[in-house]
C-alpha cells in the first residue's frame, strides 16, 4: 500500500505519508520498517514510557494477499521490560485489516488526555472515549469496542488490566489470543492512555503482476500440503513440541534442572487433542490452521473455552514449574490472555520463585502465605492474579525477572534470562544453536528471531552444502553454529518484514531466498534477486544492533545464565545429559560470519558502509 499513518493521541492528529521508495528497498516492510523508525525515533535520553517514545504497527507487502500465512504484524518500541529493543510479532486478521485500510505501517505519538480507542474506519480517524472499558479483560474489551463501532467484523487489538497496571511485560491481543506478547508493548500502549485499535479496511490489495504471483501461490500451497510435518502441524500446533522434545532431553523441567519430565504424556498436545480439541483454527489465509479451539470440561473451571495454546505457555504452565495438571495449566494460560500478558514471562517469574524458595533464599514472609514448590498449581493461579494486580509478591514479579532478583536481593543466578527478557521453554544444552541465538537475539532471550531448526536435522551432508561444516546438523555440537544462527537470523528478519508465519518460512522452509525475490517482485513489481532479500535481512539484524548499542549493548551481554554454560545437563538418562553450551566460541564464530567486532559484538564499518546503514 506505501502508506505510512501517524497519530498524535495528544491532540489527535493524524498524518498520511508516501513511504519512501528507498526506505522499502531498504527494509522490505513489516518489522524492517519499524525498524528504520525506532532508529531515527529512539534514544537513551526518552524513557520507554515517555510519551514521545513512539509505538508503532506494521504489516509486510504479503500481508492481506493470498500468500499462505501471510496474516502477521509487527508492534515495536523501545521496551520497558528491558530497555533496550522492543518488538513482537502476532497473527490472525488485524494486519490485514491495516492493509485493507491502506496502511503499511502506524505510528503512535504522545499520550491520549484519557483512556481512548483509536478508531480507524479506511481514512476516516477518530479517538473515541475508552474510559468506560478501561480496566476489561482482553474478551470484554473486544466485544465491547464492536459493540462501541456496532460492527463484529471491526479487528481489535486490545491490552488488558495488567498493561494498565503497568505489568512490564504486557502485550498487545488481537483476535483474542493472537498476542504480540513479549518485551512489554502492551505496557507501552497503555502507558499512552490506549485501550484499543480498532481497525475496518474496505480496500483490496492487488498485486504487480497477478498471474505471476498467482502460480508462484499455488506452488508454494503444492509445497506446503505436501511437506511431511504439514497433518502434524494441522493436529497438534506447535503443542507437538511436549513429546518431540522430550524424545531428546530439551524440556524446561522445574526451571530447567531436568531436560526431560516424566509427566510428560499427561500435559502433551496428543492429550489435550484427545480429551478436549473441538476443532482447528487458522489465521487469515492459512493453509495449515495449527491453532486449536478446546472445551474444558473440569468442575473447577466451569464455562472454560479457548483457543490454543502455544507450545510455550503449555510447557510454561506444566513442565517449567512441574505442574502435571492440564486443565488448571490450561486455565492459567486462558487467565494470561484475558490479562494480557506474556506467559513465557509470567512462568518464569513463578519457577523463579518456586526455585527461590526450594532454595531456602525466599523466606515464607515474603511469600504472602504462598507455598511455593514446584507443582503447586492453585499457587501458579493466584500469583497470575496478583502479578497482574501488581499485588504482594506480583508486584515484585511484575517487573519481570531479572527486577525481582535484584529488587529482593536474591536469585540472580537462578533467573532465567537474558538481557532482562525471559528464556523460552526449552534447554539450550539441548540445541546449542538455539542457546546462542537466545544469546545474542535483539529484543533479548529469545528463539524466534532465528529458530535455527535445521540442527535437529543430523543431516551432515546438507550441512556441508550449506555451511561447510558437517555439525551444524547436530544439536550437541557448537561448531558452524554462528554461520546457522547468522543464516536463521535473516530468513526470520525477512519473515518478519514481509509478514509471514516463521512455521512456514523458517521452519518447514517452503521458500529460498530466489524463490521469496520471485513472489516479492510478483507481488510489488520492484525486480529483486535472492541476493536483494538475503540482504535485506542482514541489513534489519545490523540495523537493531546498532538500536541496541545505543542502550549499552555490547558482547558482555551476549550471555545465558550460568546453569547452561556451567553445569551439565541431566538426568543421567537424558539423550543430552552431560552437555553444555560452549558459547565463547559460537560468539567468535558468529561475530566473524557477522562482520563484527569479535572484542565489542559491534558491527565495523565495513559492513556497514556495505549495508548503507549507521553514521
């Protein structure tokens, strides 16, 4: 669409704007483009929650089209969680409801005089008061903003009470559940006294070159029907991660001091599909409806539908704080949503303080009456509540992590975290890839901005074709790792920036990076090579680097906790016991297939001179 919407909430002015055709070559769009913004908007000197910190939107150029997938957006700031580089990333049908409104990319500046709705009706603006449903669930503030524009087909992303709480790692919800959820976006929208976006785009998108794109689709759609993880995908969602990371010892069981869970079987996504899954669910133009809508049918949780969950939250809710009881992990995680929180940090901050306390280091009297050992799933649901009401020990909680250790004087060793964002839900002993690209990942501990899947592969000979170095198929071993993460990187940069599903593009890798020129030029009509592509991603991962060094990042922080470096994995049966993650020598790997300093983790000016990016 090349359009980019810019609102000041203050005095409600809205401004569109051509996007520069050299800043689309540039970043593509998507999560690129809010890139380019955050670099020319940020700076130590504005606070996350200041008001002139912008909060921005977009959707890549496939997003709204029939590119299976192609149904994601990216919401970034700078976080106020960590400080440094905020960004998520959520599916279902807003970001093609942007597009269908003509836009590209939303900014959001200054702070509402109170609690508002922004209401986009194609190029008609509006704020509308929101006092009313400030302090509703993310459920009731959906239902209530279509009630408000008289439209149920209006898309809505909402924050929830915990945002408005200030909870530090709050998220944005659209379509319910579908969360851009990490590194405190949430926090930042409430912060701008906005409760919700809503969205109704008339518009089409049409393509370049119809017939082009038409073709290179249904190839692509061949592809994905018949890719041997595609009924998998289609039953069980990424819930099938329970019992395959089981098989190899990568589970974060309590807190990540066993790799495997012998309970395994009874939180798995074959158990919730066989007791509760009524149906699957997909988002817009989806070819591989991986979601799942379930019914609950337990005395204790009466009433209880939902949609999902993730793998993440699943094992956040069961395996990490060792909690073998499905329907409560269950409700925990349909409480996360409704609060609007991110359930990756939400469990760690409760394993956190259930080790804390195994530990003897969190006395009873700081505990508010809780008995926090791991497996006391009734504790897990009333600590969901209290951090998201920043109430007791959820107030210490709910600054994430990393605060709380140091705001209690206690367990630093034991947080799991990196860069003040919580790990996910698997032990990099287990995939040393992952372990660095948890390490070094812009926006903090994190898989999603490379999900290097290709080590799980053990296929040696494309990992010569590919890299060089046979290893880089094996999970145990560190070598090629940093040219795997670096080349992961930029394909989920690229995901990002066009607006497409990373189960698809990185993961099943139904596209290389001609292949995605091919779609790209079908689509806009500019002519790309694969190279051009492959470019772009390097450049967006430079780019954030260089976002973050502004906030003091440097190599001294491309680290994971101690207990991954240090102590080896177990139990003695685990297929990865014994490991550890050797990262030192990934980071000199990566840094050298980077073109960064190997001292500083800082990009030389070389590369960037190549890249056209920096000062």
């Amino acid at each position: 669409m090349g359009q980019r919407l810019t609102i000041e909430l203050e005095s409600m002015a809205a401004t569109w704007a051509t996007i520069p055709e050299a800043e689309i070559l540039k970043f593509i769009g998507g999560r690129g483009l809010n890139m380019s913004v955050l670099w020319n908007a940020t700076s130590p000197d504005i606070a996350p929650l200041d008001p002139r910190a912008p909060l921005v939107f977009a959707a890549g150029p496939l997003v709204g089209t029939s590119f299976p997938g192609g149904a994601r957006f990216n919401v970034s700031g700078r976080s106020p969680q960590t400080g440094i580089l905020g960004d998520s990333n959520a599916g279902g049908f807003f970001g093609p409801e942007l597009r269908f409104a003509g836009i590209d990319q939303l900014i959001l500046l200054g702070r509402a005089p109170q609690p508002s709705i922004v209401w986009i009706d194609d190029d008609a603006i509006q704020l509308l008061d929101g006092t009313a449903i400030w302090g509703l669930d993310t459920v009731e503030a959906t239902r209530a903003v279509h009630d408000r524009v008289g439209d149920r087909n209006v898309q809505v992303a909402v924050v929830g009470p915990a945002a408005e709480h200030g909870v530090a790692f709050s998220g944005v919800f659209a379509n319910l559940v579908r969360a851009a959820a990490r590194t405190g976006m949430g926090t930042l929208m409430a912060s701008k006294n906005l409760k919700a976006i809503a969205v109704r785009g008339t518009g089409g998108i049409t393509v370049a070159n119809p017939g082009r794109f038409k073709t290179a689709i249904d190839r692509l759609q061949n592809r994905i029907l018949n890719h041997e993880e595609y009924a998998t995908r289609v039953r069980l969602g990424t819930t099938q991660l329970i019992t395959a990371l089981q098989k190899i010892g990568g589970l974060p069981g309590r807190h990540f001091q066993e790799t495997t869970y012998a309970a395994y079987n009874e939180v798995s996504g074959e158990t919730i599909e066989a007791e509760h899954k009524l149906r699957s669910k997909g988002c817009f133009a989806c070819s591989i409806p991986c979601s799942r809508y379930l019914e609950v049918n337990d005395p204790r949780f009466p009433g209880l539908r939902l949609e999902g969950p993730e793998y993440e939250p699943l094992a956040g809710f069961t395996v990490r704080i060792g909690v073998n009881d499905l329907p409560l992990a269950l409700q925990a995680v349909d409480r996360c949503n409704r609060l609007g929180m991110d359930a990756i940090s939400v469990s760690e901050v409760i394993a956190w303080a259930m080790e804390c306390a195994e530990r003897g280091q969190l006395p009873s009297s700081q505990t508010d009456g809780l008995d926090l050992r791991f497996g006391n799933g009734d504790v897990a649901l009333a600590l969901i509540e209290k951090i998201a009401a920043r109430d007791g020990l959820g107030d210490t909680l709910a600054d994430g992590v990393r605060m709380a250790a140091q705001r209690l004087g206690i367990g630093a060793e034991l947080a799991m975290e990196v860069k003040g964002l919580e790990l996910f839900q698997a032990d990099p002993r287990a995939m040393k890839g992952y372990g660095l690209g948890n390490a070094v990942a812009s926006r903090g501990a994190d898989h999603l901005r490379s999900e290097p899947w290709f080590e799980f592969s053990g296929n040696e000979a494309e990992g010569i074709r590919r890299y060089g170095i046979a290893e880089t198929s094996d999970r145990l071993a560190w070598r090629g790792k940093g040219l795997l993460v670096k080349d992961f990187e930029e394909k989920a940069a690229i995901s990002d920036a066009l607006g497409v599903c990373k189960n698809t593009y990185n993961n099943m890798e139904v596209l290389d990076w001609s292949e995605t020129a091919e779609l790209l030029e079908a689509a806009t009509g500019v002519a790309w090579t694969g190279e051009d592509v492959r470019k772009v991603g390097e450049r967006i991962v430079n780019q954030e680097r260089l976002i973050n060094a502004r906030f003091g990042i440097d190599r001294c922080h491309d680290t994971l906790p101690d207990r991954f470096l240090e102590e080896p994995a177990g139990p003695t049966e685990s297929p990865s016991a014994g490991s550890v993650v050797e990262l030192d020598r990934m980071l000199d790997e990566y840094y050298a297939a980077r073109g960064w300093d190997r001292e500083t983790g800082l990009p030389l000016k070389d590369k960037l001179q190549e890249l056209g990016i920096g000062d």
